[in-house]
C-alpha cells in the first residue's frame, strides 16, 4: 500500500513538472511575440513567468533594457554606433530639454532604476554610459521643473 501510495505522489510530481514547463514555454513564445512586437513592458511581465526555461533569463536582461531605452524617447540613437559615449548621450539630452516634463522625468527616472539594476547585475552593452545620462537627465529636469 505504502509503494503504491508513493508510486501515484511521484506520478502526480511528474505530470505537476510537465505542466509547469508547457507552461513556461507558452509564456516564453508569448514575450518573445510581445518583443518582436515592440511591447517590451508586456514581454517583461510574461517572461518573468518563464523564467528557467530555455534563454529566458538572457532575453529578460534584454527585454528590460529594450523598454528602458524606449522610456527615454532615443529609441533607434542608443543602438546606432556613433551614440556610444557620454557626449553623444549629452548632446542627445539638450536636444530634449525643451520638450522636458514631468512624463519625461518620470520615464527617466523609471528607465534609471532599470539601467542601473542592469549595470549591478553585469549587463554589457552601454549600460554605464546610459546610466549616466538618465542620471543627469533627471538631475538636470528636476532644475527644470522646479524640483
């Protein structure tokens, strides 16, 4: 009595793991179509549910990069190779300052926290320099807006 009983618990932990991975995988194609879509906030979220599986966990670093770079307004400047370093960042903020308001101080406040997680958690790319730069966007928009 005492296998049997053990026999149907192993079974039931066995078909628990199969459906806990046909669900990690439907939530890992589902970000990826939200990603390729441009909804990088959507892919985040669900990808934060199939995390383990597959390169999940690459794509998620990605995917928050991704929205963060898009919070910021220069969605196509930061992948493009003259927008490397710090001065094109500088020069890329004047441009905005303008236009600066408080949707724009909240993004870059939001899209800081995320760089910055990025940049303690190893993530390459220009992480550092776009830390920076969201650092003193909202440095320099809080004078703006009176903060």
């Amino acid at each position: 009595m005492k296998k049997v009983l053990i026999g149907i618990l192993a079974l039931i932990m066995v078909l628990g793991l199969v459906g806990c991975s046909d669900e990690k995988k439907e939530n890992y194609e589902k970000a990826i179509s939200y990603a390729e879509d441009g909804d990088y906030f959507l892919a985040i979220e669900v990808m934060e549910n199939a995390l383990g599986y597959n390169d999940s966990n690459e794509l998620l670093l990605e995917y928050k990069y991704a929205y963060a770079v898009n919070l910021t307004g220069y969605n196509n400047q930061f992948v493009m190779p003259e927008v490397q370093n710090k001065t094109d960042f500088a020069s890329l903020y004047i441009d905005g300052a303008l236009a600066y308001n408080q949707d724009m101080y909240e993004n870059y406040t939001e899209a800081y926290n995320i760089f910055k997680d990025l940049q303690e958690n190893g993530y390459g790319k220009n992480v550092d320099c776009l830390v920076d730069f969201t650092e003193q966007a909202i440095i320099e928009g809080a004078t703006i807006l009176g903060k």
